[in-house]
C-alpha cells in the first residue's frame, strides 16, 4: 500500500479569501493594521499561533493571543456564510484515487480539526481520508509530526508515501519525515521557493498530479 497526503489550503481548497478577509478583522480588534495580502499567504500552513507570531513578532503573547481569537471568530463567521471553493478537479481527483485498493489517501493541514471536517462535510469529502492530522493535534508543520502520525495510522513506511502541497512548509515536512514531495503551482508559495525546498516534483494541473502520482506507485512496487 501507498500513502498520498495532501496539504488542504491552497492545494485542495482556494480559501485565501476567507485566510486574508479573517487575518485583517483579527489585527483590525486589537488596533493593529492588518497585513498585506502576501504576507499573509506567506504563513498559510503553518498552525495559527506559529503564524500570528510570524505576522507580529513585535507584539506580546496578550496580543498574539487575542488576535489568534479574532482570527479565529471571523473565519468560522466568514466559512459559514461561504464555505471555501475546492479547485476545479480537486474533488474529482481524490473520488478516483479513493476507488484504487492499493492507496491510503490522507491529509496534513495547518487548519484545526473543527474547520478541516466543515471543509469535507461541504464537499462531500468526508470518507475520502483514512487519516487527517490536523493542527489541534500536532507542533505546527514544517514538523514532521503531523506525517509520521499518518504513517503510524496507516502502517506505510516512509518511503512508500508522499507529501503534495502548495507551500515550503509542506515539502519541508515532507523531506523531514522521509516522504516524497509533490509540489502544486497554483498555491499560495512562489514556485521558485517551492523548488529551493527541495520539492521532488513539480505540478501545474490535476491531470499533471494524477500522472506523477501513478509515476510514484510504479517507482514503489
């Protein structure tokens, strides 16, 4: 058996609207100027404290706090009203890699357990994934953590399984726990930053990631 694990913001679902539209009412509540739009999609993946103490390093742990309480009331506001779209062929990629009997399909996200099963329960997703490591449960990725628990679920080794993400943060874990990489351009990280993180492969399409991803099972019989 096989491992695919994917990233979720900005590989599954394009939900920067929501990530952006949240980050700046999170700093606008404590007075704060909210963030540009690149530096926010700059921390996208890692786990919210990480990301708010990236986003305002200057600021106290009263501060960091209150504005990871901010973010996270506007977001979930923010979802309820319009969940996050998936990319067009995202969905129908993991239906027909959930039907192959030699893959395990799971997922690796910075988001917490409460947003990841929303996203899935909205798309119809939710049996696709045998395993989700979500941010409630594991140090904020580029820790490989969040991979090494899906390969305790699932009893693939390490070699056997590969990390697809649209951020540094994804390969980094990814190559941190042994894993291949895949990774997507259509994220939120520069493609020139993904490549400098050693990612193994590089996709521009869904079509292009079903092909290496049969290209991965073959090389791992």
């Amino acid at each position: 058996m096989k491992l695919i694990v994917f990233d979720v913001d900005g590989t599954i679902s394009d939900s920067q609207a929501h990530i952006c539209h949240a980050m700046a009412l999170g700093f606008e509540a404590v007075g704060l100027p909210a963030p540009s739009r690149a530096a926010t999609l700059s921390i996208v993946g890692l786990s919210l404290p990480v990301a708010i103490a990236r986003l305002a390093p200057d600021q106290d742990a009263a501060t960091q706090a209150a504005i990871v309480e901010g973010y996270k009331a506007s977001y979930f506001t923010s979802r309820a009203a319009s969940p996050a779209p998936l990319y067009p062929g995202a969905a129908d990629l993991l239906r027909k890699l959930a039907q192959r009997d030699d893959l395990f399909l799971g997922v690796a996200t910075g988001k917490s357990r409460r947003g990841l099963d929303a996203l899935l329960r909205y798309h119809g997703l939710e049996g696709i994934f045998v395993t989700r490591q979500v941010a409630d449960d594991h140090p904020s990725k580029p820790s490989p953590e969040m991979l090494f628990a899906a390969l305790a679920d699932t009893g693939v080794n390490a070699r056997d399984a590969v990390m697809i993400g649209d951020t540094t943060f994804d390969i980094e874990m990814g190559r941190a726990a042994g894993c291949g990489t895949i990774a997507v351009s259509w994220g939120y990280h520069p493609v020139s930053d993904l490549l400098a993180a050693g990612a193994d492969r590089l996709v521009d399409t869904f079509a292009a990631l079903e092909a290496a991803l049969g290209d991965f099972v073959e090389m791992h019989v």
